[in-house]
C-alpha cells in the first residue's frame, strides 16, 4: 500500500518519465512519399505487424533529426529502434527479419543457402537491373535503344528465375519480392511516359504476372504512392535529363 501512496507531484514525474521511455521504444521511420526504398521498409514492418510513427521528410530542407540520426548519407529511410538508429534500406530489412524473427512471416529464408541466394538477387536488382532501367528511361534515341535491350536481357535473366513462381520467395513474399517491388509499380509509369513496353506478356509472364501479384497482395495494395502524383515527378525528372542532354 506504500508503493501506492505517492505524491501527486511524484506521480506526475513518474508519468512523464514512462511516457519518455514509451517514446523512445516506439518504432519511427523516416520516409519520404515517393521513395522506393521508404516504401520497402514499411512492407516489411507490415509483414511483421510492428506499428510505427511515420514522419515525412522534406528532402530540400532534411530535419536536423535526419541529420542526426543519418550523418553519413543524409538519406531516407531511417529506422529508429529503441531511440537507435538503422539506415540503409537492405540493412534495415534484414534488421526488421531479425528483431522481430517471432513476429510474422521470416523476410528471409531460414537456409543458408537460399538466405545467400536472396541476398545475391537483392543485389542483382541493384547493381545490373536498375541501371538500364533507369537509363532507358532518362535518354532517348540510340542510347535509349541500347538500354531498353540491355534492361530487356536482365530482366529475362529475372523471368527465369522467377520461374512461374507466385513470388520469388514462393508463396509468400520475402526479401527479394520487397527489395525488386517498386519496379512492379515504376516501371508502368515508365512505359506510359516514354509509350514503349518493357515487360512484354509474350516474354516475360511470370514477371508481368508477379507485378500482378505483389501489387494486389493484401501487405502491399493499401500502402503505395499516390500514382498520379508520382506520375508527375516522374515525368518532371525525365524531361529534366533530356533537357541535360541536348
């Protein structure tokens, strides 16, 4: 019955300290509304369940908290786990697969192996698809040409894979399926801007049906960018790298 018997100004004080140490347990994720790598993170902590705060960052004028707690990029995404920071999104997956193994499905696979395998497509996507991708995107003429068959040969490289599976991982998403999602929204924005087809149904099915897929997967089709917006940001960004180039 002592414990109990505080005084207001102690209990008061108290309250504030938990709510302190509430805060500062809370999962935050620094984002910004058109980020690829942004939306990854938050598929992932909605495979798991974890509720978050989200807070948008102005990119042409970063909070001093980005810059705090991301001094070496200064980018978006940052997790901010038990008032420590995480930035990178790959690294934050696996972060989130991690921390919350117990919670949800496993992000990634449980085999050595097949956990290695992930991890070389994740960087596959990166390092050998999105360059062409974003090249055939941003140029025009021969170049753009040479990159669409570049892009068109990765991506061929990725049906095979893919194989005819629901997802890469099967029948449940997992690192790969979260790390190459955008492109299932992005690169229908890219076709209807530039008016040529990449991801033809009579050369790439299981891709095309993949993007069908993640999009309508219940994880995914309730947390995507405004597209009518993005639309326009993509279109500003390709006229702006013509301009560049002439």
């Amino acid at each position: 019955m002592m414990k109990r018997n505080l005084t207001t100004h102690h209990s008061a004080t108290l309250s504030a300290m938990e709510r302190q140490e509430e805060d500062e347990d809370r999962v935050k994720l620094f984002g910004f509304w058109s980020s690829p790598y942004v939306y990854k993170v938050e598929w992932a902590l909605r495979i798991k369940g974890i509720q978050y705060d989200y807070i948008e960052e102005n990119l042409e004028n970063k909070s001093d908290q980005l810059l705090e707690y991301n001094p070496v990029h200064k980018k978006v995404p940052v997790l901010i786990y038990q008032g420590k920071p995480i930035a990178e999104s790959e690294v934050i997956l696996e972060f989130i697969d991690e921390a919350w193994k117990h919670h949800g499905d496993r992000i990634l696979p449980e085999d050595p192996y097949d956990r290695a395998m992930a991890r070389f497509w994740v960087r596959f996507g990166k390092d050998t698809l999105s360059p062409p991708i974003w090249k055939w995107f941003t140029t025009q003429g021969q170049e753009q040409e040479a990159a669409y068959a570049a892009a068109v040969e990765q991506l061929q490289i990725l049906e095979k894979e893919l194989d005819g599976k629901r997802f890469f991982a099967g029948e449940k998403m997992g690192l790969v399926d979260l790390s190459l999602g955008p492109f299932s929204y992005i690169i229908p924005i890219y076709e209807e801007i530039t008016g040529v087809k990449l991801i033809k149904e009579e050369k790439l099915p299981s891709l095309l049906a993949w993007m069908d897929n993640f999009l309508n997967s219940s994880i995914v089709r309730e947390h995507l960018p405004p597209m009518d917006k993005l639309k326009l940001r993509c279109q500003a960004i390709r006229e702006a790298f013509l301009k560049n180039t002439n």
